[in-house]
C-alpha cells in the first residue's frame, strides 16, 4: 500500500496516531479530551492546509477511515552555510505505524515518500530525531548518527 498526501479529513487519525506514538514514547496521551487533542486539531489543519513548506502522508484507507501509518516533513531555515547556500534543510517527524500494522513496511514508505518530496523541492540534508523503534528504520533508509549532540532546555512556563 503506497502513502498518499493526508487532507483534512485525516486528522482525527492522525491525532489518534499521533497518541499512539506518545504512549509508545512512555507518555500518557490522557482521555480523548484532552487539551492537547483540541491543540493539535488546529496545529494539523493548518499546516495540511496552509504551508507549502509542509507535507504529510499516510498509509490506509480513505480520508477519514482508519489509517496505519503517518509522518511529516518540512522545511526548517538556518544560516547559509557552503553546504546549504540557501541555509534549507528537512526536518522528518511524527512517524508513526499503528501498533497492529507495524512491520510491514509502512514507516519505510514514508520516510521515502517524505524524502523524495524534501528532495524534489532542492532539499539536501534530512534531520530527525530516533526513537529505539525507529531507528532501524531511519538507518535502514540511509540516515547516520549526527555530527553534533542534541540537547535540550525545558523552560519553565510563566504563570
């Protein structure tokens, strides 16, 4: 089954996947209610709608039925370098198969797809950050170890 561009129409699926990859992580997604739920409502139709710098694709059926895999990709902007005159580079995330349908290929699918578009637009260095899961998989479509550490700050929010 080949991905296809998510609409609209996908994006309860793609938030219920989206749940799935946070317990996945170790995280409570919490009740269908949640806040972060509604968030991501607006979060997704925006960018499926609204940002050419933006894809999505999905494997399973027709918009609004059941889905069994999803992932993004857009562009991120930084200093032009020698490298990357135009300072562009992709940025591959929220790559997720549905517990049922995971090792059959799906999330491979995506990547490439994803690739290919990133690729197709001039883009020439790829990013993401792997879970243990998905590493064989990024690794398996040519992805290496990065060149710097990643870390990270958490701020505390005002009140």
């Amino acid at each position: 089954m080949q991905p296809r561009t998510a609409t609209p129409a996908d994006i309860p699926e793609l938030i219920r996947l989206r749940a799935v990859a946070l317990a996945s992580l170790g995280t409570d997604p919490g009740p269908a209610d949640a806040d972060w739920r509604k968030v991501a409502d607006g979060w997704f139709r925006e960018r499926l709608t609204d940002r050419p710098d933006v894809h999505c694709l999905v494997v399973g059926g027709a918009p609004g039925e059941p889905l069994l895999a999803t992932g993004m990709a857009w562009v991120t902007y930084h200093l032009p370098n020698p490298g990357r005159p135009d300072g562009r580079r992709g940025y591959l995330d929220a790559i997720v198969t549905d517990e049922a349908a995971r090792g059959r290929g799906h999330g491979r699918r995506i990547v490439d797809g994803l690739v290919a578009w990133l690729e197709g637009i001039g883009i020439h260095h790829v990013q993401l950050h792997a879970s243990a899961d998905g590493e064989p998989v990024y690794r398996a479509a040519g992805f290496t170890t990065g060149r710097y550490p990643g870390m990270d700050l958490f701020l505390t929010p005002a009140p």
